[in-house]
C-alpha cells in the first residue's frame, strides 16, 4: 500500500444535528449512511465492508441490509472512525473488500436506543477508580491538566483561549451548536464543572452521527465527488484509566499515532494547510499540536493564544468550532474527519484556501487511545 | 445519599482489598527487574515475569494531580476533590484527599501526604489520602 492508493468518495453527517428527539441511535447510523451513499452515487449491493463503533456492525450491517464480507467493529472511543479508515485502508489494498461503509450514530443528547453507560466493578477502572466519585468525562479527562499547567507555566486564561478561538470558527459555521462569540472573562466565568474546568472549557452533549465511504484511488475518479486521498494512517492506545496515564502533559497514544501517520504520508509539519484535533475539553488541541510536533512541549496554549489557529491564522485548526463549539455525540471523531473532507474537498462552511494537505487526529477515552489520518487533494 | 460504587474484588487484586482492611497499602514488585507497580496483576507490566511479590507501601506520598468536582454524585457532598497521587514508591493511583479544605489554595500540587483508610464495607476499606502529618 503507497500514500494515496486509497480515497475517500462519500461523507455525509446525519440530515440533522444537534437535538433529534425524533431518531434511535441506530436510526441515526443509518440516516448518514443513506446520506453517504447518496453523496457517493452508490448503491446499497455496491458496499461490501462495514465499520462501526457505538453500535456492532452486525446490528448496522442487517438494520440496512447490507451483506459484508468486511467487518471490523473496533471500539475504542471517539477516535474509533480513525482507526476504522485505517484498517479499511489496509482491507481494500490486501483485496479482502472494494467499498467500505464507516459509520457513526449517536444519540448522546437525547438518549434513544443508546446503550446505559457504566463502569462494571470488577474491572480495574471499576476497582480502582469508579469508587473516588468520578463522573464521565469531565471528572477523568481534566485530571492531567493541572500537572500540565504547573509545569509550563500556562495559565487559565490560555486554556480559555482555546474555546474562544473555536467559537469564531463556528460563528462561520450554520450548523454548528454554539455561534454566539465568547470572551476569555465569558468562559472564566461560566460554571464550575470540574475546577480547573468550566463549562465553555467542556464539550457539547448532542445528537447526531457522520459516515464515509472508501474505495481504492484507481476507481475514485468515476465517482461524482472529488476523492480526498487517505495520504497516511496511524493509530494507538494507553491506559483505559486516566490515573495510569506515563506521562500527566503529553499522551503516548498521541505521539504513537501522529508519528506512523507522518511518516507512513512522507508529509513534512511544513506541508500541513489544515488540522483538526478532537476537542472533548479545553486542553486536547494543546497537547494535540504538541504530541504531534506542531509545536514544542509547553507551548501549544501560547501558540493558540496567539491566534495562530484562528481564522486568519497561518495554521487552520478545528475549523467546524469543534466539539467545543460544533457538535459533540460522544464520539466526535467522525465529526473532524467529515470536516476534513470538505476542507480539502473545498465545501466547508468556514473554507481555508486552497486545502492541499490536511491532519485529522482524534483521542478516545480518556487519552485511552489515538488515531491520525493525513489527507490529501491529489494521490501523491 | 445513595452509597458511592465499590468495587468488586477479584482475584487478581484481592491482596490489595485485604489489605486495605487491614490498613496496609499493598503493591507489586518484580524480581527479575525490581520494578514497583500499581495496579495489581500477578505479573510485572515492564518485563512480563511472573515471579512477582506483594510489597507494603510506606502510605506516603504527594499530590500530583486533581480535579475538585461541583457537581453532585451519589456518595459525595460537592465540592470534592478527585485526585492523582505519586507514591513514594513510584506508582501513582487515583484517590481523595481528604481532612483539607476542597479548594485549589489548600491543594498544592506535590505537598505531601499520607494514606488513611476509609471502611466503607466489611471488606472494603478504600484508600484516601490527607496532608502529610509526620515528615518523610
């Protein structure tokens, strides 16, 4: 397999998002799925492999009637669409499947036919972490931070920067959650969630999900919309508790992940016209630039602050607002990776020019595991 | 006020949970490469020997990490702090501090503290952690 041998030739997100009382999670996976492949011009026999997380894919395979001789049902978090394009990447090259359907449904917000969520209290997490009062990702996911803080020297006025630079991107944006613009006192003085965490620091709860469709690069030309090119993959996983995490102010998975993606594109830091970096909380785009080399250890919160990434800056990042500011279900990989396709394909809301090159990198659980994807505008 | 979640022991971490009950705060250590760990498994994670033993932790250790929760759980009355301390041995784990005030001026990151053991069950007493009161 050479960078650009595989593309991407469907993306679509879900009709609706946000708040959709009116659609089970399952529903949802199939709302975008049905979008994709109109958006491919491809039939339901056209697709011979299924990805999916949240749901297994037998239950989306048989809900739309596809028959698959590709399954891969990965689940590790909201970066698990990552790691699905990667391994259908590999599928398609090794001849196992043609056509690959990777879906995401969620109804995180309004909670139809969503499964309970739980920490069993025989696992480890369930022993050794559930019983110190933790609630989701706001009480887990946050813990790093003032170690991070305290050993740069970054401030909480930077960290606020984060959400206040994503908010001008989804004032651009219609369908994003959140348009109305923020300042730094704003997010300073909205509640207190997990202190040092505020809730403009915290991601959106909503509902909605994104699916896209692969194929290999010698037949994305026959298809209506300009291909993105899948350039480079990479992909990796820690600690399913955030206690246990090596390092409090840089993620392994991060660096795992971004360093395969990398070099397995050929593509230099220098090359990349546009990023987007998973955002459940305030402080991932900063360890995110920082674990993937964008930036020195330390200085990712200055670098954002510096307006750097904002519209008008010279690196474009989280240009949908983000889950901060966009749409967050649960797992919002599939929401950078559908923004990413229409940057490069040169259709989203908030257009950087001339997208030659761009990173998607996602996180799942709680700094738990990574995946990185390098697209492209053409094959090499 | 519904209880907060215990966990269920299983064998892998019984050692651990016994003796919690008996006011020890037990890890792992690897013969072949010394290696202290947390959380237990009857095998070193560094160079997967199974020639491993249970060690008693001195109790000491520092803050590392924290957040102080707002929000209302069942077991706990907010504010309260979730943390992440560093052992004396080397092994960090997830706790409460406890017996301080729950705000970011009484929770320094790396004062000392020291392990104090919280019954909650006839076989669960949970490891919390407060500020230090005998020196290192």
């Amino acid at each position: 397999m050479k960078p650009g041998d595989i593309a991407i030739v469907g993306a679509a997100e879900t009709t609706e998002l946000g708040v959709i009382p009116g659609m089970s999670q399952i529903q949802l996976h199939a709302d975008c799925a049905l979008n994709a492949m109109r958006d491919a011009g491809l039939k339901l026999s056209d697709i011979d492999g299924i990805a999916c997380a949240g749901e297994v894919p037998t239950n989306v395979a048989h809900y739309l009637g596809l028959v698959p001789k590709w399954v891969d049902g990965t689940a590790v978090g909201g970066c698990s669409f990552m790691l699905h394009v990667r391994h259908a990447t590999a599928a398609i090259s090794a001849g196992l499947c043609k056509t690959v359907l990777i879906t995401h449904g969620e109804s995180g917000k309004s909670r139809i036919g969503s499964l309970p969520r739980s920490i069993p209290p025989a696992t480890l997490q369930g022993q050794f972490e559930a019983p110190f009062g933790v609630m989701g990702p706001p009480t887990m996911f946050t813990i790093p931070v003032l170690r991070y803080l305290k050993t740069y020297g970054v401030t909480q006025e930077q960290l606020a920067m984060v959400a206040v630079v994503q908010r001008e991107w989804a004032a651009k944006n219609p369908r994003a959650m959140m348009k109305e613009p923020i300042s730094v006192s704003d997010v300073l003085s909205s509640r207190m969630i997990a202190y040092p965490f505020r809730l403009f620091m915290c991601c959106l709860v909503t509902d909605g999900g994104g699916a896209l469709i692969l194929t290999s690069a010698d037949r994305a030309k026959d298809f209506p919309q300009k291909p993105v090119y899948i350039l480079g993959t990479g992909e990796s996983v820690e600690s399913p508790m955030i206690s246990q995490m090596e390092d409090f102010t840089s993620s392994r998975a991060f660096r795992v992940a971004g360093e395969q993606a990398f070099e397995s594109s050929g593509i230099q830091h220098a090359d990349v016209d546009h990023l987007m970096i998973y955002d459940a909380f305030a402080h991932l785009p900063i360890y995110g630039l920082e674990d993937l080399g964008f930036v020195g250890r330390g200085e990712g919160a200055a670098f954002i602050a510096e307006r750097n990434t904002a519209p008008g800056g010279k690196l474009p990042l989280n240009t949908n607002g983000g889950g901060l500011s966009y749409t967050h279900t649960g797992m919002y990989g599939m929401f950078a990776l559908q923004e990413t396709v229409r940057q490069v394909r040169g259709t989203a809301p908030a257009q950087v020019k001339d997208v030659q090159v761009a990173v998607c990198h996602g996180v799942g659980g709680m700094f738990s595991a990574s995946g990185t994807i390098v697209m492209a505008d053409r094959r090499n | 006020m519904t209880e907060r979640p215990l966990p269920a022991i299983t064998p892998e971490t019984r050692h651990f949970w016994e003796g919690a009950c008996s006011g020890e705060l037990r890890l792992q250590k690897c013969t072949a490469c010394a290696h202290v760990y947390f959380p237990p498994r009857p095998f070193c994670p560094k160079c997967a020997s199974r020639d491993v033993s249970v060690v008693r932790a001195s109790g000491r250790a520092s803050l590392y990490s924290y957040v102080i929760h707002h929000r209302a759980v069942p077991g706990f009355t907010p504010p309260y702090s979730i943390a992440v301390v560093q052992l004396e041995e080397g092994p960090r784990m997830m706790t409460n501090i406890v017996e301080v005030a729950q705000t970011p001026e009484a929770l320094q990151l790396d004062m000392p503290l020291e392990v104090v053991f919280e019954p909650m069950s006839e076989e669960i007493s949970l490891p919390l952690f407060r500020p230090a009161r005998t020196a290192a």
